[in-house]
C-alpha cells in the first residue's frame, strides 16, 4: 500500500484543487482529508457521511466544587493562568495536570475532552476519512494521525492500494503527522516570495522526516522568475518539479461547480495534471529518491 501526501507551506496554493483531480485521476484509492481545521476538500468531493465518531484529542481538568476548599494552590500554580476565581477557563488551559497534581483535596481529576468528530464516507471516487476540529480545538495532530489511521484499515479491508492524503496548511504537528512515513510527499507552491520560503519550510521539514517529496508549481506564469528560482532551488537538492501549471480562471470554476477540474474541463491544465498525475503514480511504483 503506497501513501501520498499533497501539501503547502500555507493555504490557497491550489493544493486541494490538485488532490480533488488526483481522486479522481487516481483508481482504488483512499481519499484522508487531513485538513482537519479548514477542510475543504469535502467541496468538491460531497461525501455522503457513512459513519460519525466522537473525537477526544486531550484531557481537561474537572474541578469538584464540593471537595474544593478554596485553598488557591492550583491558581497560584497554573502557568497559564487558567482557573480564576476556582473556575477552570478550557481556552486558557493547556492540560498540563499540575492543577491535578497539586490539590491537597483530589478536588481536580483530568477528564478525557471532546474535541471534535471524524467520518468515514462514500464519494464518487471511493471511500473518504475525514475530521473535523471543534472551534478552539488543538491536537489536530493527534486527529490527523486518527483519520489516516482509518484510512489504512479501510484500504486493507478493501484491497486499496492507495492513499492520497489533502495534508494541512505549514509546517506545524498536523503537517507532520499528515507526512511521517508516506511514500511520496508533493508540495504544491506558488511562485511568489512567500510561496518560496513557505515551499522550502515544508520541504526542510520532509527532508528531516526522510520523506521523498516532489514539487509542483501552481499558477507557474504570474512570475515566471521566481518559478526559475523554485526550479533551480529543487535542482540542487535533487528534487523534482512534477508539475508546472498556468494561471486559469476554469479552475475556480470548476471549484464554484462543486467538482474536480479533470471533470469539469479538458484543457491545459487538466492535461498538465494528467501528465503530473502519471509521473507520480509511476513513481509511486518504483520509489522516488529520499
Ligand atoms: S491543567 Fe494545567 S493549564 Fe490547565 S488549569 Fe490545570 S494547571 Fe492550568
Ligand atoms: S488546589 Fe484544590 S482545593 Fe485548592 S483551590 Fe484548587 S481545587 Fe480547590
């Protein structure tokens, strides 16, 4: 079973555009939306939710009001000045457990939290596994690790031989967990200034993980120079650019129609991601260099 991971040093590079056309390119897949804070991917993908779960990403204290005796040790104590007035704020809290620790009454027990949900669903293009953080929610790394985790036994129990995984925006844990021990990462960027720092965070990031990665560059022809400077930063470090794709007002029109653009229209782009679509899953075959 091979895993592909699309990524971006930040959102809006196109990076979902290119995984909605790969699901669709792609046969026998697993689709893991790995977006678990901004997802978006469900957009163009219309899940039809099969199966919904409960997500508990962390513990939160819990304060017995009864055996609380208003001593203030654990005010004094919390770092993040997180329980005032002997009342536990959950924004402020960041679960450490000393609150827990320190009460000389047991009057705090940590309690698993509930964060959020995770799917499993149909698509026009195979099963998806997807999450969805609740607002204010961290551990989306933990979720990330959840919904490929799903994934994988999905793509077992049903003979799939493919994941491909919309990873999130940055550089943060969820990345990271969208990334560790895929087979292929591809880091869509776009040629601007910020899309070359961002591009070489997430690459810096792969290549410390030792997870091979490829590049495409989105909407390549608004500065053609900085795409040179993309292009001769991947030469040197032996990466390579699978994909070139030009600015083209039919993408957001496809997005707006609610589907791929491989499905929508079959123009230059979709040729050119056909053609990054085959590189790739050839590569997927015979290994791209770590
Ligand atoms: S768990 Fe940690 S951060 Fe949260 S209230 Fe207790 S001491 Fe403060
Ligand atoms: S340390 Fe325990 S008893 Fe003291 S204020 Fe906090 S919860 Fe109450």
């Amino acid at each position: 079973m091979k895993e592909l991971t699309v990524i971006s040093g930040k959102g809006g590079t196109g990076k979902t555009t290119i995984t909605a056309a790969f699901a669709a390119l792609a046969q026998g897949q697993v689709m893991a939306d790995g977006d678990v804070d901004a997802a978006d991917l469900h957009l163009i993908l219309t899940p039809r939710i099969k199966k919904e779960e409960e997500f508990f990403g962390g513990r939160a204290p819990l304060m017995d009001k009864d055996k609380c005796d208003e001593c203030g040790i654990c005010m004094e104590l919390c770092r993040f000045e997180a329980i005032r007035d002997f009342i536990i704020d959950p924004i402020s809290c960041e679960g450490c457990g000393l609150c827990m620790h320190a009460c000389p009454n047991d009057a705090i027990t940590m309690e698993e939290k509930f964060s959020g949900h995770w799917f499993i669903s149909d698509t026009r293009f195979g099963p998806m596994v997807h999450g969805k953080l609740g607002i204010a929610e961290e551990n989306s790394g933990k979720l990330v690790s959840l919904v490929r985790q799903q994934a994988r036994l999905i793509a077992e129990e049903e003979n799939k031989d493919l994941i491909i995984i919309d990873g999130p925006p940055g550089i943060g844990c969820p990345v990271i967990a969208a990334m560790t021990g895929v087979d292929l990462v591809l880091a869509v960027t776009e040629p601007t200034l910020s899309g070359i720092h961002d591009l070489e965070r997430v690459l810096g990031v792969a290549g410390h993980f030792s997870v091979p990665a490829t590049v495409c560059v989105n909407k390549f022809d608004i500065n053609t120079e900085n795409t040179e400077k993309i292009k001769e930063y991947c030469r040197e470090r032996n990466i390579e650019v699978v994909g070139e794709i030009p600015y083209d007002p039919i993408v957001t029109k496809a997005m707006v129609a609610g589907q791929s653009i491989t499905e929508y229209d079959s123009g230059v782009v979709t040729d050119i991601i056909k053609k990054m679509w085959a590189r790739i899953e050839t590569g997927l075959g015979n290994g791209f260099e770590r």
